[in-house]
C-alpha cells in the first residue's frame, strides 16, 4: 500500500465522526445548513488538496 493510500485511508477513519448530527438536517444533503457547517465542508476539502498536493509530489 503506497503512502499516499495510508495517508487517505487515515484521514478517512479519523473524519467519520463528521457523520455524527446534532439534529436532523445537517450535513451536505440536509434540510439546512449553518455557517459553520459550510466552514467544515470548505476545511476537509481544503485538507484534501493539501493532501494530495504534497503527497502527490515527486
């Protein structure tokens, strides 16, 4: 398994908990959306590039 793979596979397993709602209709296909619900969405796919980009790299 490449590092790249660990790394996804890791940041995967430690973000499941964003699954976890505080009341129905949170989350990228709820009801509603609160500010700081758009805020996490922007950082874990922020996090995801990053990611990439540097461990993508030659």
């Amino acid at each position: 398994m490449s590092r790249l793979t660990s790394v996804l596979l890791a940041t995967a397993a430690l973000t499941g908990a964003g699954s976890a709602l505080a009341h129905d209709g949170h989350g990228l296909f709820g009801a509603h959306w609160h500010a700081t619900d758009v805020l996490g969405f922007i950082a874990a796919a922020a996090l995801g590039v990053v990611a990439l980009a540097w461990f993508g790299r030659k």
